[in-house]
C-alpha cells in the first residue's frame, strides 16, 4: 500500500525517443523536471550516467510483496514491478544480465539524500511533497480503484458493476474509494461510511458490509497480509484522480529524462498495458468490471 500525502509509434519512433534527452512535457505529469535530463552524450544505450559504468542498479524494499514482484525476488523477473523494472532496462539498453537489484526501504528511497540506486520502483506514488525530495519519471502506473469481499459471500462472485448494485457496500469518507461508489456502481441501498480504512476492514470481517471499496494496491495489501479470507473480486476502468506511480530517482540526476522517455516508449507502444494484464489483472483475477 504506497499513498501519496498520490502501442502506436513504430520502432524508428521509439529508438527515436532514445537518442536524445532535451528537456520535454510528457503526457504523464510524474517527470520531476529539475536537473538536467540526460548525459551530455544523450541517451545512448547502455552508456548513461549510471553509478557502474555499463550497468544498471535498480532498488525496491524487502520484502517485495506479490503481485508487484513474485517470491520475494525482484531479479527474476516476475510480478509487475519486477517486469517493468526490466523493461525500462531494455529501453535504455541495459539486458537483463546488466541490471543489479539492490535493496532500498521505502522511506529511504523517497527521503533527501545520495541514493545507492540509479532508479527505485517500490509503488511510490508521485506527489509535489515528495519532488522536493526526489525525482520522478513518467507515471509507469494508474492507480485504479477495486472492490473486495470475504470469499464466501455472494459479492466475491461479482463478474459486473451490475452484480454488485445490490450489495451492501462501504468505503472510507472522503475518498476516491466512496466516489467510485457512490458514482459508478450507484447501489440500491446506501453505503456504509467509514472514518478509516481500518474500520472498513473490521466492518467486512465481521459481516456489516459485503464488499469494500479501496484503491487497487490497497486492496492487494488487505487480502495478502491483513484480511486473507477476503479475495479481490474486481477492478475499475480509470486512475483515481490522476495517480500514478512514478520510478523514484536521485533529486536532480542526470538520468531523470532518459528514464521518463523510455517509460513513456513502453506506454506508447502497449508494454505497460500489456504488463498490467499479465500480473495484475489475469494473474491475480482483478478483471475489469464493466
């Protein structure tokens, strides 16, 4: 649970995209934007400004928790985080053999400070508070909303917006979580309101609501460490209110517009979405409800 305070061009495009680092506006909003954005030489393949010449070093916490990463190994390439992570190593021409994991604590990563790495992928949403401390690159992911429910109940077979109108439903007051609700699944009964997520989570496990309404990483978190007979029954189409996680960069680093390009390469061309279907949405059953 990481909160903030929050396939179109052709291959010549994209190598395109590569080449140089001139400061630019992307279409996501996470690239920090200070310090300068590439090496002096550009964005050459597999010869930036990296802190080993010739390789790439990449940080996460530990443990790295699935769907993000898988078996507490980020250096396998499995769960999302871990796949992007070695995509974006693609893009900036470092193989799957130059890149070097290293561990790195979530508030460390995000604190002012000398890093040990040359980007961090940890589920660090991208907010102002946060870029006086560090850099961003282009937001890799969406954060989108989803709905869980205790195994057993009727809501956990929900395969629609539609199975769930009849549900008895809560989420936190003030939220994206109780806009989603209240907007978009439109219930027949009124939800249940709650002062925090942990009271929402007593409410589901003791049977006063069906489902619970939170952000997508959020419900990962409750159903895999805090409320395990409960199941992720689905996810919504569209951000909530514009989060996104962003690759976490030393402030100022040479590296900041070259990292951006090359998530915004994998954006254009289909990769994060595709990354997205496999680990979290097919391989954890978050459908999209329509």
């Amino acid at each position: 649970m990481r909160k903030a305070s929050g396939a179109l061009p052709a291959i010549a495009l994209l190598a395109a995209a590569l080449t140089a680092c001139a400061p630019q506006d992307t279409k996501s909003d996470g690239a920090s934007g200070s310090g300068p954005s590439g090496t002096a030489g550009g964005c050459a393949p597999g010869a930036l400004a990296t802190r080993t010449a010739g390789s790439l070093t990449v940080g996460t916490d530990k443990p790295a928790y699935d769907p993000w990463f898988s078996e507490d190994k980020p250096e396998n390439g499995k769960g999302f985080e871990s796949a992007v992570a070695y995509a974006v190593a693609e893009k900036l021409g470092y193989p799957k053999e130059k890149v070097t994991w290293v561990v790195a604590p979530f508030n460390k990563a995000t604190s002012p400070g000398p890093k040990d790495f040359d980007f961090d992928i940890n589920q660090v949403s991208i907010s102002t508070e946060r870029k006086q401390a560090v850099d961003f690159s282009s937001g890799y992911y969406d954060v989108r909303q989803a709905v869980i429910a205790l195994k057993n109940s009727k809501a956990a077979g929900a395969k629609s917006i539609a199975d769930l109108k009849g549900a008895k439903l809560g989420a936190q007051v003030g939220t994206t979580s109780l806009d989603t609700v209240t907007n978009t699944i439109k219930p027949s009964t009124q939800p249940a309101v709650f002062d925090s997520n942990d009271l929402a989570k007593a409410a589901l496990k003791n049977g006063q609501i069906e489902a619970l309404v939170v952000d997508l990483p959020t419900a990962f978190y409750i159903t895999g460490a805090e409320v395990p007979e409960a199941q992720v029954v689905g996810q919504f189409e569209g951000a909530s209110q514009g989060e996104q996680f962003g690759l976490v960069l030393d402030k100022g680093s040479q590296l900041t517009g070259c990292v951006s390009q090359a998530v915004d390469a994998l954006r254009a061309d289909g990769t994060l979405a595709k990354l997205e279907k496999q680990w979290l949405s097919d391989a954890i059953s978050a459908p999209v409800l329509k």
